[in-house]
C-alpha cells in the first residue's frame, strides 16, 4: 500500500532531479494502482519465485552511505530501470528485464564504478 512516505520519496527524487516529473508520475500512478488491488498483486507478479519489488540502492563507495533507494512494484520496472540507468549506464538493463520476466530474484545487478566512487546494486525481492 502506497504511504505518504513513498510519495515524498517519489517527490523528493524529482525535486533532487534523480528522476524526471514524467517517471515520477508514473510511479506515483502505480502507487495509487497498488491501492486499489486487494491483493497488491498483478498477473506478471504471481510467477514461481515469488517475487514483487525492485529494489535499486546506490552507494558512495568512499563514505559507504547511501545516495539513493528506489523500492518499485515490479509493475513498475521499466521506470525504475531507467533511473538506475542514469547511475549505471554500462549495464545491459534489457538483459536484466529478461531475467526479471523469467522469474529471478535476489541481488541481479552489483556494479562499481571507480571514477565515480558509486555502488550500483539491483534486487528482485
């Protein structure tokens, strides 16, 4: 269920320009979508593993914190693929959206980047 929490985290990436006001609108659309399904589920997310989030965490690597979290139903993957492709444009993403519709989950994406002391990581819980 979609809180006021998430909502300010969606607004403040905007604000931050960490995602554009289109991405974040459509994440605040399938917060509100979520709302509305007793279940919280959707067809594509009931497969054998079980799984229903993307989680993308980048890390500064000198100072070990956090610079951003985006947690996203799995509905919601494409825009959220896109803003971890702003941190990590190297990574091949439409592999990555293979292995999510094939059903993987766990820890799929741990990128470094050493010229900008960033830890890109991606999980499917």
């Amino acid at each position: 269920m979609a809180t006021s929490e998430e909502r300010m985290k969606i607004l403040k990436m905007i604000e931050e320009g960490k995602i554009t006001a289109d991405e974040g609108a459509r994440l605040l659309a399938a917060l509100r979508e979520s709302r509305r399904t007793p279940s919280g589920k959707t067809t594509s997310q009931n497969n054998a593993s079980g799984a229903r989030w993307l989680r993308i965490r980048v890390t500064d690597t000198t100072s070990g914190k956090t610079k951003a979290t985006v947690n996203l139903p799995l509905r919601m993957m494409d825009a959220g693929l896109n803003i971890a492709s702003q941190y990590a444009p190297d990574v091949a993403f439409d592999e990555l959206m293979d292995a999510i519709k094939s059903g993987a989950h766990g820890k799929l994406i741990d990128v470094v980047d050493k010229e900008d002391s960033e830890r890109v990581e991606i999980f499917i819980e």
